[in-house]
C-alpha cells in the first residue's frame, strides 16, 4: 500500500473521530483497521500511529489552524476540510519525514477526492496561511 492510500486511511479515522464517541475512537479504529487490506503489516501500523498520533495532538493542532485562519475555526470548517487540515498541519509540524510542500499536495489531492468543488482551493489557502 503507498503512502498516498495510507494518508487517505488516516484521513477517513480522523474525518470518523468527529462522530465517534471519543472514549470508543481505538475500538472504532481498530474495526476500520480490520477491513483494510493492506499488503503487510507495516501499513496498518503506519495508519494506526499515525491516527493516534493525531488525535493526542488534537487540541494542540486544532489551535495551531485556529491562530492561523482569519474568520475560520476548526468548528465552522467542514469535518471533511478539518480532518485533511489536520492531517496535514500534523505532517508539517510533526512529522519530520514528511516535507511541507509533499505535505500540502497529499492535503490537495485528498480533498479532490473526497471534498467538495471547493475544497482542493480552501485547503491549499489554509495550508498556506499556516506554513508561511
């Protein structure tokens, strides 16, 4: 499984954090997990850190894009926006592997899939208040 698929993995638990009762998240997680499947085991990992990683950094994130965003907050953003968002300010912020403009494209890329007609442009506007 490529990177891109495994973004895409970590992007539908957290956009599914929104409306999981947070105290069963690992559960729901682990069930998503378990219909995944991946060419090894080191995918489902991938995913499974990088997830969690996310969501104990929730608050510390959400506050990173609401300092950054004039009018927006992680509450009046749509969930599928803030969940790429998060993902990706994750990456930028967190995840030395991950260079910022390789970071900000996956962001762009995932909300031409799953986002709206205007999410690809209000994702990389976001993205990049936050990095500059």
């Amino acid at each position: 499984m490529n990177r891109r698929l495994q973004r895409e993995h970590v992007f539908k638990i957290i956009f599914s954090y929104e409306f999981d009762i947070k105290e069963d998240f690992a559960q729901h997680m682990e069930y998503y997990l378990e219909d995944i499947e991946p060419d090894n085991a080191e995918s489902i990992d991938y995913i499974r850190e990088k997830a969690l990683k996310i969501v104990g950094l929730i608050d510390e994130i959400d506050l990173r894009i609401n300092e950054k965003t004039k009018d927006w907050t992680t509450e009046r953003i749509a969930k599928v926006e803030v969940a790429i968002i998060r993902l990706a300010v994750y990456e930028v912020y967190y995840d030395d592997e991950v260079p910022n403009s390789v970071a900000i494209n996956e962001a762009i890329e995932i909300a031409k899939k799953f986002g709206g007609e205007s999410s690809p442009s209000f994702v990389n506007g976001v993205l990049a208040n936050i990095v500059n």
